[in-house]
C-alpha cells in the first residue's frame, strides 16, 4: 500500500514540526540547512536513500511496526542483494556451487502456521546470503551471479534444508554519502552473519527475514540494526535450525477462497 493523500496530509504537518523542532532548538543556521540539503540531494543521486533510512535505523523502526500484530517468525528488511528467480533446488538441496570455499552447514526447518502450527505444505523458501568472504554473488563479476542463493518447495511435512558454507559479517556500502555520514558521526559499517529468507505461500502473508549466527561480531551493533532476539540461531555440529511460522492473510485477502 503507498502512501495515500490522507496519509500525506496526516504525516507530513508531524514531519514539519518536528523539522522545525529541531532547526528552533538547534539554532540552526542557513548554511547548515543547505548542507543538510546539498547532502539528502547526494544521497538520492547515490541512489541509497533506503540505506540511509536503515542507517538511522528507520526502516528498521518501520518494519517492526508493520509487523507488530503478527504472531509469526518476525520480518527483517531485504536487503539490496535479494535477485528474483533463483535456482530450483532439490529438498534437501544445496545452494553452494562448485568450487566454493567454506565451511559447509546445512540450514533445516519446519514452515508452519503461526496460529495452528500445522505445516504450510506449499510454502516456497527463497534464500540467499554473502560467502565466507562477506560478499554475495551480485558484488564480484567473478563470481557465479546465482552462487549461495536457491529456492526450494518445502516437503510434506512442511520441512525445508538445505547445505551452504557459512557466511561472513560484512560492510554496507560505505564508500558513498551514507558511509560519510556514518563516518562523520564515529559509526562503523558492519553487519553480523545472515542468512536472508523470502517465505512465500498461498494464503499467507510473505515473510521477509533474516537468520543470524550467534557467536559472531556485530549482533550487538549491526550498521542497520537489524537483528532480533528470535533471529539469532547458534550453528551446532555444522548444522544451523531455523523454523519460521507464517501470518494466513484475512480470506477476503486469499483468491478463490471458498465463500
Ligand atoms: C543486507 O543485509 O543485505 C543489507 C541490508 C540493508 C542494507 C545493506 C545490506
Ligand atoms: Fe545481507
């Protein structure tokens, strides 16, 4: 749903008075304003104006209202890196091509309704995640553009796997206006290790998230802050189990729902 003109005219007084707030508080001062301006103008032209929103912690702020009412797995942001139509793999399949380096994990769980806690018997798990090195298949012309990303039906019994190496923390892009700010402000770039999913099923809302490995750095400080408590999942014996509970839409919301 974009934003409506009721909505418009609803957030934008609250976003001028809070403008204002600052400016009157702050004494701000012409030349100050129009480098905050000539900034937001660089920050479009960079096209990272939903980075910076994840900076500031705002997207983040966003998602966790849209997902408040939900009793299911929380949602997490996408991320720049997500491609549509991955691979087809098998279930249990593998998302690592040949010749890639790591230490190899499997990820496994169950998809199951949120509510009643029976299995989604056609969810589709779409996953994708950067290589040991902390760089995923769209950043390096070098690597196999679909290399450590996959999509796969779950089983019967709702269950998904699938083996991959482990991924490595990483930076956000931070060789442009939004890394300036983060810069000036005393502010790393990091983020922890994820694993990113897109869950999708007839009937369900579409679940958006992220699996983080425990143990690793930039949990407690993640550049986007991202990470969530039920989110952070700790490898064992090479293995790393990660169950998500979908949110069924409203039937009105479903087509061909049976009256
Ligand atoms: C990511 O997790 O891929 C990501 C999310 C937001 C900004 C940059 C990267
Ligand atoms: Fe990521």
């Amino acid at each position: 749903m974009a934003l409506t003109v009721e909505r418009l005219q609803q957030v934008m007084p609250r976003v001028v008075t809070a403008l204002s707030d600052v400016a009157r508080e702050l004494d701000l001062r012409n030349d100050e304003l129009l480098a905050a301006l000539a900034f937001l103008g660089e920050v479009g032209r960079a096209d990272e104006t939903i980075l910076l929103s994840d900076v500031l912690g705002l997207s983040r702020q966003v998602d966790d209202q849209t997902h408040l009412a939900n009793a299911g797995t929380p949602s997490n942001v996408l991320g720049p890196f997500y491609r549509p139509g991955a691979p087809w793999i098998d279930n249990p399949g593998s998302i690592v091509g040949g010749g890639t380096p790591g230490s190899r994990i499997t990820v496994s769980g169950h998809i199951s309704d949120a509510i009643s806690g029976a299995p989604v018997r056609d969810a589709i798990v779409d996953v994708w995640h950067a290589n040991e090195d902390g760089v995923y298949s769209n950043e390096d012309a070098a690597l196999d553009p679909w290399d450590l990303r996959g999509r796969q039906q779950v089983d019967m019994d709702g269950h998904y796997a699938f083996e991959t190496v482990t991924p490595l923390h990483y930076t956000v892009k931070h060789d442009g206006p939004v890394g300036q700010l983060l810069a000036a402000l005393g502010r790393h770039p990091w983020r922890p290790a994820h694993i990113h999913y897109l869950v999708t099923a007839e009937g369900y809302q579409p679940l958006v998230t992220q699996v983080y490995i425990a143990g690793g750095p930039y949990l407690e400080d993640d550049a986007i802050s991202g990470v969530k408590g039920e989110l952070v999942v700790a490898i064992a014996d090479d293995r790393l189990p990660f169950d998500i509970a979908l949110v069924a839409l409203p039937r009105a919301a479903v087509k061909n729902a049976p009256a």
